[in-house]
C-alpha cells in the first residue's frame, strides 16, 4: 500500500500520552497508527506543512501534558525526516473548527498526488469523506491492503 497520511493532533496527542503514561502500549491504536507513519511501513509517508508543525509544537508543548522537550524535538524531527512537506488545496467546504482547516487542506493537496488519509479522533469536525478516517478504520484500511 502506497499512500499518503495526513495526522490530526488530536491522534498525535493520543499516541505520544499513551507512552508517558505506562498505558498498554499494545491497546494504542493512535500509537500504532503513529508508529506505521514513522516507520514507513507500507510506505505509508505522513505529509504536513508548517502550520501543523506549529499546532504539534504549540499543543505538545502545554505543561498539562508534561511532554519532554528533547522528546518534543525528536518527534517533530522524526515527522520531517519521514513525511513529507504538502502545499493546501483550497476548499470553501465549512468546518466547526478554523484549526481543523489545515489538515482538510494539507489532504486534499496529498490527493492530488496519490491516495491520502486524514486520520482523526474527531471525524465529525471535517466533511464526511472517504478519506476521513478513525486511526481504527484507518488500521483496518493498512491490513486489508497487506
């Protein structure tokens, strides 16, 4: 499967707590979603652009989730070294939340190069599309096309 990922922060946020906080790791299914961008399985490559740097940074970044800032660093390194950087697509589609706007955008940029996941805990926040997906559905989505 070849494709490209666009990750909400509300996944990443998911993913990296359940590694500070001595969560079953193994039950995490945004950190194994996670681990498929950054290892490059599949050859599944997360895609951004500096403004969803920005928000990673901005919100990893408050004291409530008491996240390292060497691990901070190193995590925004490692999505630039394995993704990709994405011009937006404009769109006049609304969405409740300007930040979500983004992400849709950055997707829809990926799209026009090959397929393209937005993975999110908060699908109701963006059209309903296809592409939109659960970090779930979108592990469903890596095995069936093994």
């Amino acid at each position: 499967m070849k494709c490209y990922a666009v990750i909400d922060t509300n996944v990443v946020v998911s993913a990296l707590l359940s590694v500070l906080k001595d969560n079953d790791l193994a039950e995490s299914v945004p950190l194994k979603v996670l681990l498929i961008l950054l290892c490059n399985k599949n050859k599944i490559t997360p895609i951004f652009n500096d403004e969803i740097l920005a928000e990673y940074k901005d919100v990893l970044s408050r004291p409530v989730f008491n996240i390292p800032k060497s691990r901070l660093g190193r995590f925004l390194n490692d999505i630039r070294k394995a993704g990709k950087a994405m011009d937006e697509v404009e769109t006049d589609e609304a969405m409740p939340d300007p930040k979500d706007v983004v992400f849709y955008r950055v997707t829809l940029g990926g799209k026009r190069e090959q397929d393209t996941y937005l993975i999110t805990g908060n699908k109701k926040h963006f059209p309903l599309k296809e592409f939109v997906v659960s970090p779930s559905e979108f592990l469903e989505i890596v095995e069936q096309n093994k």
